[in-house]
C-alpha cells in the first residue's frame, strides 16, 4: 500500500513510528519525542488496555500469545491512523499486517543489547512474554527471531545503550529532518 492510498484508507500517516525490543527505551523516547516535534503520542500497548479492559501482561497470559497478536494487530492499525508519535508493543512486528503496513511510514527501530534489556526488563510483572528461568538466553533469544523482522520495517535504528533519551531523540529528530 502507498503513501496516498494509505491516507485515504487510515488517514494522515504517523510522523514517525517506533519499534523494538521489550525494554528498550520506546515509551520514554517516545514521550520525548512526540514533546519535541510537539504532536500526540499512541501507544499500541495503551490503546489495548484501554480497550480490552485488562493489561497486555494479563491478556498474553490469560489467552496466550496468538490469541494476544491477533487482538494487538487490530490496535496497531488503529494507532496507525494517528498523525503524531506512535509507539508499537515489542513483538507487534511478527505480524505480516502489521508490517504491511508499516511498508510505507517511517519506522524507527529503538534498539538495545540483550544484556541491557535483559537489565531494564528483569523486574517487570508485566511483560510474561519476557518469563524464563534464564533471562538472559530468553531475552538473547527473542532478539534473535524479531531481529529481522525489525530490520524489515525500519528506516533509521538508534541504539539506546549507554546514551540519554535525549540523545537518543537528538539522533531521531536529525534523521526526520534529513528526511
């Protein structure tokens, strides 16, 4: 699907949408992000535990995770047709709808190393899909089989390791100006 038919069907496109792993800085960046180019942030995440009543965690637990892609899927179209910031789950790229329909906007990976995703996410209650008795291999692992599919999608990849969301959104916002 083009650019323009894409406006037709969804609605303006979003400025920018981002994706990556569990844990690698997509919210905060995102927030920031959607301040400095002074437009909306949708958060597929949010969208679905607006709509579904229950957290991402509690879905992808209580019905497993076709179950949870095949509900996430409607959400990232509908994040979709927002004109600002868009900030998609981890795994909503394993999804050949979903990266359809990325196929014509700008995509950018917010990556990260397993070992510090690993960090940032070994707390979390709420991300199941990241559960294992090996954190490390699991979330090695994951990378290793979305990686790929992050490649496809993406225009510009900005690693998060070692470096500020500032930083990071400087990086962003000087690849959307070169665009």
């Amino acid at each position: 699907m083009t650019k323009q038919e894409l406006d037709v069907h969804f609605g303006p496109a979003p400025r920018v949408v981002l994706v990556g792993p569990p844990g690698a800085g997509k919210s905060t960046i995102g927030r920031r992000l959607s301040r400095a180019l002074n437009c909306e942030l949708v958060d597929s995440d949010d969208l679905i535990e607006g709509g579904e009543g229950r957290t991402c965690g509690e879905i992808f637990a209580e019905e497993g995770e076709p179950a949870f892609r095949e509900i996430e899927e409607r959400y990232v179209a509908r994040a979709l047709e927002s004109n600002g910031v868009v900030s998609l789950g981890g795994g909503a790229v394993l999804s050949q709808a979903t990266r359809d329909l990325l196929e014509a906007m700008t995509v950018v990976l917010i990556d990260v190393s397993a070992e510090e995703g690993t960090r940032r996410t070994q707390r979390s209650t709420t991300r199941p899909v990241l559960y294992a008795e090996d954190p490390l291999a699991h979330y090695r692992n994951l990378l290793e089989q979305r990686r790929v599919y992050y490649q496809e999608v993406a225009d510009y990849r900005a690693r998060t390791d070692g470096r500020t969301p500032q930083q990071v959104v400087g990086d962003i916002l000087s690849f959307l100006e070169s665009l």
